[in-house]
C-alpha cells in the first residue's frame, strides 16, 4: 500500500512504498515538459553533430559546420534554428553569417537531468 | 576557404576554417545515431519523470512509480518498456513486478554529449 503524508509545503516527504522502499519525488510536469522539449531537439544526428562541433569549438561561424556535417547551407541552418529554438544554441548576425555558441545553463540543466542520483 | 590536411590514422587534425577559427571534429555519423536514439526516448514528459524517479530511487518496484506519475499501469509499462529499448533503464522481474534501474554507463554518454567542451 502506498501511503502519501502531508507535509508543510516545500518539505519532500519520502513515500513509503508498497515494496518498502523510499521513492523519490519525480520531476514536475511543468519541468518535465520544458525538459522534453530540449531533448527532442536532440533525437537527430545532424543535430547532435552540429552541438558537439559548437559546444567543442566555443564559438563557431554557420559557414564552418556545412562541410563537417556534409550538409547543404540551408539544411544546417534549418537545424541551427531548432536547436536555437529549444535554448541550446544562441546566434549572432556578424555580416552575412551567424556565429553560434552554446547556452551553458540549457546544458547544464540537461546534464543535471541524466545525473544518476 | 576550408582546408582538410590528411593525417594519420587516429591523429585528430584540427580544420583551418574560412573563418580562421579551429573547428572541432564532430561526433562520427555512427555515434550520433545512437545518441540521437536515447535522446529520443527522453522526448517525453511521463519519461523522463519515470527515469528520474528511476535514478533518484536506485532501484524500483514498477508498482511504485504508478502514483507519482499518476498513470496506470499499461501506460507505465509502455513507457519503462520504451526506456529499457533504449538501454537507459534495465528491469528485474522478481514475482509479478519489475524491479528498475539505470544504466549508468549510458546516461553518462548522454550527459557526456552535453558537455561544453
């Protein structure tokens, strides 16, 4: 049986499990939703690669991820633009290019997300 | 102008960008397919709470995530089954339950993938 006690708000009361085990509180709905988001501009490879060139190389120019990615100008813009969309990425106009850079924070939260405690 | 200089096997050579910034290798086509799978089953709320409860408890009795995500039991089910297709939780049966837990080596790759540098 699972017994839920009420407590002061703000204070995590451990749920006795029906296995008697403590279960943790979960992530909020609200939480798990912003976080859902960002992950799922993250579930295609041209994505991930295009992250890991901006997140490895600090700050980069669009015109310098066509040829790692092997993909044409407006397809790498295309997923700039989603991964920009979901915070991970943020863009500055210099010219007739954007240069590109992480949002460290986004990251973190993401990684903060997969830690395993 | 992009200049690729051949390299020996193994040995990383940084790319000399028409920018004149070092552009770092992304990940390989290979890993971020298999990157962009976990990612994927982290596209949704109800998952990404069961995994947190998941990695926050050690180890669970699926009976005892039914509550705090507040879903019954075949949807649960469905979505713990979708986890462990992506090798981001491993089950025990042990009775009529299904005892979870994560598999640190994978959630480390992903946060891994996150990382800024």
């Amino acid at each position: 049986m699972t017994v839920n006690v009420k407590s002061a708000p703000g204070v995590t009361t451990p749920r006795i499990s029906c296995c008697g085990t403590d279960v943790a509180d979960p992530l909020t709905e609200d939480e798990a939703a912003t976080l859902a988001t960002r992950f799922a501009a993250l579930a295609d490879p041209i994505r991930l690669r295009l992250l890991s060139l901006i997140a490895a190389s600090g700050e980069v120019c669009s015109c310098d991820l066509l040829e790692p990615v092997g993909r044409s100008q407006p397809t790498v813009s295309h997923h700039t633009k989603l991964l920009a969309e979901a915070g991970l990425i943020v863009g500055e106009k210099r010219g007739r290019w954007v240069w590109w850079s992480t949002v460290p924070e986004a990251l973190g939260d993401l990684r903060e997300a997969l830690t395993n405690d």
